[in-house]
C-alpha cells in the first residue's frame, strides 16, 4: 500500500538522518578538540610574548645584571665606561652556552678606558656593591702556546674560543684575555681526549658546558641558566622563533576551525532538509489515514444502509424496527 511505502521511505530517511547525525558529532568532537588545542597555543603565544619583552628589557635596559653594574652603567657622571663584556661580543647560537661557560661570571665584568675610570666607578660604588673593571689600557691577550697550536691543529672539531666570537677590533685584547686560551670542543668525551694530549695546560669547554679545568678536574651536570646578556640573546632569537611558529600554528587552527564550521552547517543544512522531508511524509501518512478511515466509515455506513434495505426486502426486521411498527400500526 502507499502508507507502507510512504512508512519504509520515512525509515530510510531516519537512518539517513541518524548517520548524518553521527557525522555532525564526529565532526563537533574533532573541531572541539582544535578548539582546545587553540586556547592552548594562544596561552603559549602570550608567554613568549611576556617572555620576549622581559628579555628585550634585559638586553636593552640591562635589567638581569648585577645592581652595581647596572647602577655603573646608568650613571652619566662616570666617564670612560664602555659596557659589559657580554654586550660586547656576538657569537652563533651553537656557540653560545660554551662561549658563556668560559666566560663565567667575566660576562659582566666591565670594560674602561683605563685605571682611572675604573678607580672612580669603584669609588661611586662604596656603597652600593662590587664590580670588576677591565681597564682597556692595560688588560694583556692570552694565548695558546705553539707546542699546543701544534696539537691542537690536527684535531677536528676544536676551536679557540675567542675565534668563536665577534666584537669591535678595539676590545682585541679584553676579549682575548678572556678567551684566548680556552679550547672548545664538541662533547665532554673528546674534551677528555684533548686534555691528556695537550697534558691538562688549558680549559676545555664543550658545546653544553661542561668544563675541564687546568689539571684535570671536571666540572659539568645540569647546564646553569645563569642569566647573561649571551643568554638573553639568544633565548629571545629562540622565542621570537618559537613565536612566529605559533603565529602559523594559530592561523592554521583557526583556518581548520573555519573550515569545519563551514562543514557543520552544511551538515546541518542537510539535516533539516532531511528532516524536512520527513515531516513531509509523517503528513502525507496522516492525510492518507484520515482518509482510509474516512472510507472505512463510508464503507461501513453504506453496508448499514445495503443491510438494512435487504432486510426490508426480505420482509426481516430487526427487533427494533418490529417495535417502531407495532407502536405505529
């Protein structure tokens, strides 16, 4: 019959509709979990926004030094001040944390024109702390004697540290009394090697900072993040990278998030269309019902009538009808 087709296309637009609803949650699930990924990079890229100020504030306002250099550093009155080491040299990512270990706390001593200028920044600083000052005019280079040039020249992966670095040509002789005489090499094994064969006459520093000191003793474990200007530097090119990488992160999330809403409305859309079809044919069955019964009525009445006719023909009454007559008759 047409309700029982009409009742099977309803049962098949159900299932229909129960898929399509399955996908729209698999889909909202799948979107939801974007969304949670996008609050989170969104937290990560404020903190290394908070992180990339704080660090441009220590680099450019030397806010992570010592009280007493910084109070140096920021007084107009004292003449022939030029700056931090650590400010006054440049060197490759890479090289960073050796080149910092070498240093030690020498990163923040601080470099004069000569004794003068730093008798009178050490008079300022009576009372307000202790500094050392590298007078330009009298600080002599270090160097590695031949006999260990000799050895070291036919080693792989061994520098001298201060030809790891950068700085002006005027600061030569500060830079190398600091670094001149220092080895640095890949891995602590290959520092082990070095030191025996150059018999322990000079500091090795390997490129994550574990040190062997003049005579053998070793120095290493977790690396320190002490706060230097090489540091800060460096951190803050990481997290400027790291930066633009959650900027792409973002954009990508929120170009997904788009996309799948575009998706779930077109999920949606098809829903109420089918939904719509559906109701459509609950209709048409309840139309076709009413009218089945309506003709079931019709049947019933007419067969009534046919019945009560025949009966009249046939001269059978009912017993009712017999009573309507003998009242009358």
């Amino acid at each position: 019959t047409d309700i029982s087709n009409i009742n099977k296309e309803t049962e098949t637009v159900d299932e229909k509709i129960k898929k399509i609803n399955k996908k729209f949650n698999t889909k909202k699930e799948e979107k939801n979990k974007l969304e949670t990924l996008l609050s989170k990079t969104i937290r990560d890229k404020n903190s290394a926004n908070f992180k990339i100020e704080f660090l441009k504030d220590n680099i450019e306002n030397g806010s992570g030094l010592p009280v007493p250099v910084k109070s140096v550093l920021n007084n107009p009155k004292l003449r022939g001040i030029h700056n931090v080491i650590g400010n006054l040299i440049e060197t490759e990512e890479k090289y960073a944390l050796a080149i910092s270990t070498a240093l030690g706390y020498s990163v923040n001593n601080i470099v004069t024109d000569d004794e003068k200028s730093a008798k009178e920044a050490i008079k300022y600083l009576k009372n307000i702390g202790r500094a050392t000052f590298f007078p330009l005019n009298i600080i002599k280079e270090k160097k590695i004697d031949y006999e260990t040039m000799k050895i070291i020249q036919n080693q792989k992966n061994v520098y001298i540290a201060n030809n790891l670095v950068k700085n002006d040509p005027k600061y030569n002789n500060i830079i190398s009394n600091q670094l001149g005489n220092i080895l640095v090499v890949e891995n602590l094994d290959e520092a082990t090697e070095l030191s025996k064969k150059i018999n322990f006459r000079y500091r090795i520093v390997t490129l994550s900072g574990e040190i062997i000191h003049v005579g053998g003793s070793l120095t290493g474990g977790m690396p320190q993040k002490s706060r230097s200007v090489i540091n800060d530097r460096y951190e803050l090119e990481k997290t400027l990278k790291d930066l633009d990488s959650q900027n792409k992160h973002i954009s990508d999330l929120e170009n997904k998030i788009n996309e799948f809403d575009n998706t779930l409305k077109a999920i949606e859309d098809e829903i109420y269309i089918h939904n719509k079809d559906k109701k459509l044919k609950e209709d048409l069955i309840d139309d076709k019902q009413k009218k089945l019964q309506e003709e079931k009525d019709n049947l019933e009445k007419t067969n009534f009538d046919i019945n009560s006719t025949n009966n009249i023909i046939n001269g059978v009454l009912s017993k009712e009808e017999e009573e309507v007559i003998e009242k009358y008759y």
